[in-house]
C-alpha cells in the first residue's frame, strides 16, 4: 500500500485521470490542497446510471443522428433503446426512429482506430459520423467524462462547488491523447494547455494501481520483480518492474511493455462468429437474433464460464416461443435459449487466454522473487484466471498468480492518479530505437561510406561531399533510460553563400526492425517510420563562417535534444547566439509503448 506525504506545492491543484476504455470508461482524480495527504477519489454514478453509486465505469458508446449531432453519451444511450440493431465487425451501428424522421447511430469501440501501427487487426475502418474524424469521436467522450467529473465534484465534497470553480481552469490531465482533449475542450490549444496533459500507458497506470490497493507493503522489497497484466476490452497489457529501493519506493522497467490484441471483446467476437456460421440458413440467421445472442454472451455467458462449469450453456437469443433444431443438434433453440457445448466457449477463450500466458512468461523468463497481479475488468473472468495459473504452473512456473480482492475494473484511471502522484518509476526500457536522418560529411576509410559511393553528391556551395540515407540511433531498442534522460547530436545546417535566415525542420524517426546499430536506412527502408516532426527559424546572426575546397561559406551548428524515459517524448533544438544558448519550445510526441 502507498504511503504518501503531505503536498508541498504552495497553491491547490486538481489533476484529474481519464481512461477511455475499449468497452467501458472511467475516471479519478485527486485534489491537491497544501499540507494535506493526497487522496484518490473515483468517480462513480455516471450520468444515466445514478443509482448504481458503486460503479466505478460506464459503457464507451457515443450517440450520433446522421447529421453528425451528439445525441448522448455512456449509460444515457441506453435510455433511447435501440429497435433494431446491425452489426459490422468493429462497430456496433443501432438506427431507429427518435422522433419518427431521425435516424441514430450508436458508436462502440472507437477506441481501437487509436490503436498503434503495431497492434495489426484485419478489420473493417469504423464507419464515423458525417465530418467527424476519431479524434473527434474521441474529444467528444472525454469531455462527457470531464462533465461526469465535475459534477461528481460538486456533489460529493462539500465545497464542490467552489473548489471546481476555482481549480477546473488549471487542472492537470492524464489522458491518452492532447489532440482531443483540445477539441473536447479539457485544454486550450496553447503551449500552457499542453503541458497541462500528461500520459501514461494503460500497464503502467495498473502497476501504480496495484501498488496504492493490493500489494503489500512487505512484498515491496529490493530485489522483488512484479509482473502486472491488465487484462481490458480491448487488449492485453502486462508490464513488469523491478523494486530498487524502498523508502522512497524507486523501480525500474524490466522489458517494454507486451500489448496484444486479445482483450474482452475479442472473446465475444470470435464466439459470435463461430455461432453465426452455424445459424446461417435458418431463421435466426438476422441482426436482431445475432445481436441479442451477442449480448447475452458478453453481459453473462463469457463472465460466469469457470473451469467447474457444466458440459453445456443456455444463452438467450430469442423469446419465449422461440423453438428450433437444425441439423446434427447443431442449432438446438428451446424457449429461446440457444444450447452451446462448452467447447465453443473455450475455442474463444484460447488466444485470449494463449496471448496473455505467453505475455506473462516472457516478462517472467530467468527472474526469481516475481509477483503476478491480473488486473482490469477481463481479469474478473474465473475461466482466464485458472487457465493462465494453469498454463504458468505447467511451464514450470512457481510465482503465484494473484487477483486482487477490489475492483479492478477501472485500475487504470485510479492508478493514473498515482502515477501522477507518486513517480515511482525511475527508468524504463526502450521497446524501439529512436534516432534521425542525416547525410554524413564522406569518410573514404569508412567501409559504410565506401559501400555508397554511389550515393555520394558534392555541395555546389562548399565543395564537401555527402553520404545519402545516414540514420543516428540517438537511443537504442532495449537501452535502460532514467526518467528525462536527454539526448542530443549536433547537425550543420545546409552551407550559404551568406549569412541569411534558416528556416530548417527535421523528423524524430522510429526504426522498428531487428538489426543492431544501424547507421543507414537503405539495409531495412521499410522499418523506419516518422514520429513527428518540428520546425525552427534560427536567425543569420547565429551562422559562422567555414572553409571548403570551394572557399568560404556560412552555417549553424545546432542540436538535436530529445528528452526520454517518460511515456513521451520531448524533442527541440538548441544552438548559439552571440554567445548565447538559444533553443526552440519543446515538441511532445505521444508514443503509445514506447
């Protein structure tokens, strides 16, 4: 369990955590006040589910007519009860009569077209509302989480109002994209409102979550690894963490963080499919019967299947006077219910359950002393925990797999909070290298120049000649970085004839392949990927005068600075004015698992 000391800071501030979840959503916060121990408050009684005062999330669905107007968000969709439903692969999409001329949309799932290149999924694109990009889509429930905030404040402290009124305008956010959280209108679209935003992965928000509930105090000891899999709608995230001191806790990363695309709903789409192949030919062969069936599933079904269970499942799919039998006893429909072999619920359970067993056992490999937590709402499932414990102990793994006795449905955003708290984590692991493009001065011992003769070209103002396709690994895959680490390496820019402006712009550029200390881009082209890029005016008071084989000529020397071990990346250029450090603002880039 945490243990914190009293806030420092000399004026209150309100920081506020928000995880927009595959398939639900929820949101902390804490009120910094000086002097005071912080605490981490969680909202609950979302709007459209007020009476249900416990429940810490609430469905990620947005509502729009086909003009592209937000109708209602969470919980309130519901209450506009869909007539007919039609199903795509990524996108549920329920149209029906408001006012007997609207017709509505219902979005789920969004969240998954904000997924990283990495996280490949054979899916259809998500079918969005007129004029509205999924950043849009995105901005639009943050801020209907940001009001389920505010009024969470107002009513529930007993200054509510007067802390919100003075603290909403400043509040720190942890989120997963600035992009929306500007058009949701959390932050302004200034430097200042940047950096009021700062972000966190969905593992390591967990991690700081099982530390403040539900690790205690004496397995936090130097030495000991900790292995937390966030088992959500959407994916799988599991990190692991190293204890290095105790007081103050300091841990470090042990590898990058494993995400794979095997989260709750994957479970519920694989069963739906299998099933609907079956059904195909009969009279239940329609949306409406293909969603009540997925429903059904996903609400009970999926949650209740234990390793215990019986040999066959009753899922309803249709009412009363709903009876059939196909061929084979394949279909068999009694009053309703649907009858399913428990075999075809465990065929899709296995790569959920495969994904997140093999995910465990690499963070795990050669380390002793380990605690495994499963964490998030997927890791309530009686069927993926004995499964995972049972694969473990197969592969000759000893550690425990422990699940927290507290709800873990929405670790993410109490720990969040944490994060922003604590900062636990001092070093992490690099999952890629990260450099920039450069064109090298040719070097004819240089066994790489050498090889690239052929790319050589020779400056008309200068004379020097130039290697094309250099890269500079500024960090590596799988290097250990402390928290705001800064890198750098010094660039030239393009020789003048005089001393003039240099408007310049270069790219932080990620290489994803498996080669060690690459130096060029032509050995692995398509492993190499742009991240973001900024652009600065250096002014001609800042060039100097050089010599080539072609006489005088003038440039800049500059810098490159990128700042690592956080879950971002600042970069920004720095170089010399009349004897004076000059630098651009910093650049942030968003790396999802970096």
């Amino acid at each position: 369990m945490s243990s914190r000391s009293p806030y420092s800071g000399s004026r209150s501030t309100l920081a506020i955590a928000i995880d927009v979840g595959t398939t639900y959503s929820g949101a902390s916060y804490t009120l910094l006040v000086p002097g005071e121990i912080p605490r981490i408050y969680d909202v609950t009684g979302f709007k459209g589910q007020e009476n249900r005062e416990s429940n810490t999330k609430v469905p990620s669905v947005l509502l729009y007519s086909n003009s592209g107007e937000l109708v209602a968000c969470g919980a309130e969709t519901k209450k506009l009860g869909p007539k007919r439903g039609i199903r795509t692969e990524w996108l549920v999409v329920h149209k029906f009569n408001l006012s007997s001329t609207e017709l509505f949309s219902r979005r789920r799932r969004f969240k998954l077209e904000l997924r990283p290149p990495s996280l490949r999924i054979d899916t259809p694109k998500v079918d969005l509302p007129p004029d509205r990009t999924v950043v849009d889509v995105f901005g639009d429930f943050l801020k209907y989480m940001y009001d389920c905030v505010r009024d969470h404040i107002i009513n529930t402290h007993v200054d509510g109002n007067q802390r919100w009124s003075s603290l909403h305008g400043k509040a720190h956010f942890v989120l997963r994209m600035r992009e929306a959280a500007i058009g949701g209108g959390l932050i302004p679209d200034t430097p200042e409102g940047h950096e009021r935003v700062e972000f966190v992965t969905e593992g390591e928000a967990s991690f700081h979550w099982c530390i403040d509930q539900a690790i205690a105090g004496a397995a936090l000891k130097e030495g000991t690894n900790i292995v937390v899999a966030d088992l959500g709608g959407g994916t799988v995230d599991v990190s692991s963490f190293l204890v290095k001191a105790t007081k103050p806790l300091r841990l470090q990363e042990q590898m990058a963080p494993e995400c794979a695309l095997a989260g709750s709903i994957t479970v519920t789409d694989r069963f739906v499919k299998a099933i609907s192949e079956r059904l195909q030919g009969t009279p239940y062969d329609e949306s409406d019967y293909i969603e009540t069936l997925r429903e059904e599933f996903d609400e009970e079904a999926k949650c209740l299947f234990r390793e215990d269970g019986e040999p066959e499942t009753y899922i309803r799919i249709g009412g009363r006077r709903d009876n059939f039998e196909g061929e084979n006893g394949l279909c068999k429909i009694e009053f309703g219910l649907l009858e399913v072999q428990r075999e075809d619920i465990m065929h899709a359970f296995e790569p959920s359950v495969d994904a997140t067993a093999k995910a465990i056992q690499k963070h795990i490999a050669g380390r002793r002393d380990t605690h495994i937590f499963l964490v998030g709402g997927f890791a309530a499932s009686p069927w993926m925990l004995s499964e995972i414990r049972r694969r473990l102990k197969a592969a000759g793994i000893k550690s425990e797999v422990k699940r927290a006795d507290s709800n873990t449905a929405k670790a993410v955003a109490h720990g969040a909070v944490a994060f922003y708290l604590d900062r636990n984590v001092t070093e992490r692991k690099m999952r890629y290298t990260y450099g920039v493009s450069l064109e090298p001065s040719y070097n004819p011992s240089d066994p790489e120049h050498k090889a690239r003769r052929r790319t050589l070209y020779t400056d008309q103002i200068s004379g020097m000649q130039y290697v094309k396709s250099g890269f500079f690994a500024l960090v590596n895959k799988g290097q250990l970085v402390k928290v705001d680490n800064v890198y750098r390496k010094r660039f030239y820019s393009e020789p003048s004839r005089k001393p003039e402006l240099t408007t310049w712009s270069q790219s932080i550029e990620r290489y994803n392949g498996t080669r060690a200390n690459v130096t060029f881009k032509d050995v692995d082209p398509s492993a190499f990927e742009p991240i973001g890029w900024f652009r600065c005016d250096i002014p001609a008071s800042a060039m100097t005068q050089q010599t080539g084989p072609r006489g005088a000529f003038y440039e800049v020397e500059y810098d490159v600075v990128i700042t690592l071990g956080t879950v971002e990346i600042k970069a920004h250029v720095e170089w010399e004015e009349g004897g004076v450090k000059k630098k651009t603002p910093a650049n942030s880039i968003w790396e999802d698992y970096y």
